[in-house]
C-alpha cells in the first residue's frame, strides 16, 4: 500500500487561495496569527477564510509566544484547529494553552542552516514536547514564521520517534527530495510549504500572502510522484 504524505499549504490570506489549495489536495490551511508575519491574518479574519474549509481539511493556527488566553480564544473562534507553536515556547506553555480546548498542537523546530543543522538534537526536542502531535521542522532564521530557506535534510538523527512535518524552503522542485531524505527517520512524514507556491513578482521574489494556484497544484502533484516510489 502507498503511504501517503499529508499536506499543509500556509500562509493563506485570500478566500481564492483557500478554494484552490482545498481543490488542489491539500489535507491542512495555516492561517498566521503573528502580527509581525507579511502573511498575518486578524483572527476574525482567519475565522472567516477557515468557515470555507469543507470536512476533513484542517485549520492550522500559526502562533508565535502567544499567552494562552490568545491561544484559547483562538481555538474559540475556529473550531477543529490544530495549533502550531513557532516561537519559544515550552512544553508547559502549549500544554496550558490548549489544556482547555483539548486541540491537538504542533511544535515547530527551528533548524540551523548549513552544518549546524548537526549541532540541533532533534531527537531531545521531540522527547521535551512528546505530547505534540507533530514536530515541525523549519529552518532558523532571523525572526519567526518560516523563512522559505531549506536546511540540510542529510543532518538530520537518523531515527526519531515523532512524527515530523518537513517545513522550509520546500517548492514543487524539491519536496520529493525532502520526503525521500526525511521519511526513513521518523514514524510518520507531513509537508508543510508556504513561499514556494507563492506568485512572484518580476524580480522572482514571493508575493507573501498571495498564493500560485498552479504552483499548488504541481506541488501536490510532486508530493505524489514521491509518495508512489515508496
């Protein structure tokens, strides 16, 4: 049987773009709640792109050393979110902040670039944060949110006992690479990517927010074409 790869497109702020990552196969829509993120969305905001999601697509709630009260008026307001965790906080922080909604929580992992992605114990921070649903691997990059900058996937421990999300830098080019990299070394693989399936101005750069549906498309696609070799 193929395993399949489930799929989380972020950083939506337009209701096209939520219709056309739901059609394209996505299996999560992350909407940010850091103000400080060129993606943010006001929570009533997210709120209301969220009420387009049809069964079975998840929200994500994207968050950055948010107190727990935001955190739980957040899942008030957007039921059915699963809350990610990309900031500083500590396993008692997300535990306190989701203790009352029940949610389930992501924590994301911020990954040196280069070789330092060997000095990240990988395998400690899942242990810290066992009662997360997933560890989510992104890249360390000045401030929060997801830079769209990969790490070294190769430098990852071999074996870790979570199921990981593979986050940064991911475009329909290189998500088959990541998935094969990445995979062997943990219960279970998701995908998460936001910049590369971005329309782009005419210097190439992002246009942060607004998403490519074609772009989506080929990466699920891609996803797929991963998936089918496993």
């Amino acid at each position: 049987m193929t395993i399949r790869t489930r799929i989380k497109i972020c950083g939506l702020t337009r209701e096209e773009d939520v219709d056309a990552a739901v059609n394209a196969g996505a299996d999560a829509i992350g909407f940010v709640l850091y103000p400080k993120s060129p993606r943010a969305v006001r929570l009533k905001r997210a709120a209301v792109l969220a009420k387009r999601l049809p069964p079975f697509v998840t929200p994500v709630l994207l968050v950055v050393n948010a107190t727990a009260t935001e955190v739980i008026a957040a899942c008030a307001m957007i039921p059915g979110a699963t809350v990610q965790f990309h900031g500083d906080e500590s396993p008692e922080d997300c535990h306190q902040a989701t203790l009352q909604s029940k949610r389930p929580w992501m924590r994301a992992a911020r990954i040196p670039l280069g070789d330092g992605a060997a000095s990240f114990d990988l395998v400690q921070f899942a242990n810290d944060y066992s009662n997360a649903q997933a560890i989510l691997l992104d890249a360390h990059v000045d401030g929060f949110g997801g830079g769209g900058k990969a790490f070294n996937w190769l430098l990852l421990p071999p074996n870790v006992n979570a199921h990981l999300v593979l986050s940064g830098g991911l475009t329909p080019a290189n998500v088959g690479d990541g998935i094969a990299q990445v995979r062997p070394r943990c219960k279970t693989l998701a995908v998460d990517v936001s910049s590369g399936v971005e329309v782009v101005d005419a210097q190439g750069l992002p246009l942060k927010g607004i998403k490519d549906a074609e772009k989506m498309v080929q990466f699920v696609a891609a996803v797929r074409a991963a998936d089918a070799l496993f």
